[in-house]
C-alpha cells in the first residue's frame, strides 16, 4: 500500500467520489485508510457499554475506513489523482513521485 498517514488523497468511487480528504489512519494489513472527513457512521452507545468504558452513553460519530483501491494520491503538479512511484535522489533517500508530471508527492 502506497498511502501514508498525512496524505492528501481523492475519493475515485463510491459514495464520496470526487471529494479530497487527508489520511488519518492508513491499516496496511486489511488495504484500508480511515480519512479525517469522510464515511463517518452513527453509532449508539447504551448506558451500560458506557458504564463498562469511559465513553458517555448516547450517538457518537465514528470514522469507518475506505477500501485503499478507492483513493488515489492527489498531485499538485497538474491537479488530479496520482500513481505513486519511487526515486532515488543524488545523496542516496528515496522520494514519491507522480507518475504523470514527475514532481515529487
């Protein structure tokens, strides 16, 4: 998987197609990111679950996670979604780069 914590991406289908988000969480293991505003879910906490965490009982608002084949990186260099490769610079560190325009991610 290619994205990181911290990467401003693009939804490409579903839902949310179309809109931009930064990656909260990236879960490498099940191909998935969690993104800071996007696909947020209702969740109902009755008083006793409460009792037995520290939560408050009542809805909270749950952040549920992406499917990573859903989200592109997005490249500032022409404004659209990016494939990520790799470069090596001159003194030796590996940087992202687009695919498309060559800048770096």
């Amino acid at each position: 998987m290619k994205l990181k914590k911290g990467d401003d991406v693009v939804v490409l289908s579903g839902k949310y197609r179309g809109e931009r988000a930064k990656v909260e969480e990236a879960l490498p293991r099940t191909n998935q990111v969690v993104l800071d505003t996007l696909n947020i879910s209702k969740k109902h906490l009755s008083s006793a679950r409460a009792r037995a965490g520290t939560q408050q009982a009542g809805i909270i608002d749950k952040f549920m996670p992406l499917d990573a084949s859903n989200v592109a990186l997005w490249c500032d260099g022409h404004k659209g979604p990016a494939r990520a490769g790799t470069d090596v610079m001159d003194d030796g560190t590996k940087v992202r780069v687009c695919r498309n325009c060559g800048t770096k991610l």
